[in-house]
C-alpha cells in the first residue's frame, strides 16, 4: 500500500475535502496547494499523477493528531472536533407537513375517487353483456 493509498483511504474514511487537508496541513506550518493535493489523488496512470512522499504523509498524519485531538494547551475529544465539522455540513431537510398522518398514495386516491361508481351496467365490446 501506498503513501497515496493511505492518504485517499484517510479521507474518505474521515469525509475530509481538499480544503480541509489544507488547513491539517497549515496546524504543522506544512503549506500545500489543493492543486498540487489533487495530484496525489489521481490514478497512477495519468500523466500529471505524483508520488506523496514520506514527508507529506507524516505532516498530514501530525496534523491530524491536532485537529482531532487539540494541541497541548487547548485539548478537545475527537468526537467534539467531528461534531463541530459535521454542523458546518448542510444536511438534507425534512418536509414537515401541517398534519402528522401520512400522505396518502396515488393508488388509495384513486381508489377513493372510483369507489362509489358501479360497474355492473358496463357493456363489452364483445356484447357478453
């Protein structure tokens, strides 16, 4: 496995995005590009692919003891710095609807609205009745 690997792996396993591997970067006076970020992430087949090297991965994984953890003078749990990511994060809506009973289907309409004709006198096209 890979330097690259264990970076890509990182941040999905984390739900981080280029700029938040920038700012990791930043709390270990590491400064990085997201261009030049997005080069690692690439598949090494494409002819702007690079190689992270040993030094890159150890910063990022430095930094990232302090994002999660804090530093020495201010420390914080891990669950409270993802929290604090996850409200920056817009999460889907939910439609509320004025009356709490469910919206009924299209097929229950439907049926509603035929329930009161009688279908006895209908006549075939074949003319059985």
């Amino acid at each position: 496995m890979t330097n690259n690997d264990t970076l890509k792996k990182l941040r999905v396993a984390l739900m981080l995005r280029d700029d938040d591997i920038v700012d990791i970067l930043k709390l270990v006076d590491f400064k990085i590009t997201t261009s030049e970020l997005g080069a690692f992430f690439r598949k090494e087949d494409h002819p702007k692919y690079m190689e992270c090297g040993d030094q890159i991965l150890r910063n990022f994984l430095n930094g990232l003891v302090i994002h999660l953890r804090g530093s020495k003078e201010n420390p914080t749990t891990p669950a409270e710095a993802l929290a604090k990511k996850g409200k920056t994060a817009t999460a889907p809506k939910k439609k509320i609807y004025a009356s709490n009973k469910p919206k009924p289907l299209y097929k229950d309409r439907v049926r509603e609205k035929h329930k009161d004709q009688d279908l006895s006198s209908v006549k075939y096209k074949n003319k059985k009745k």
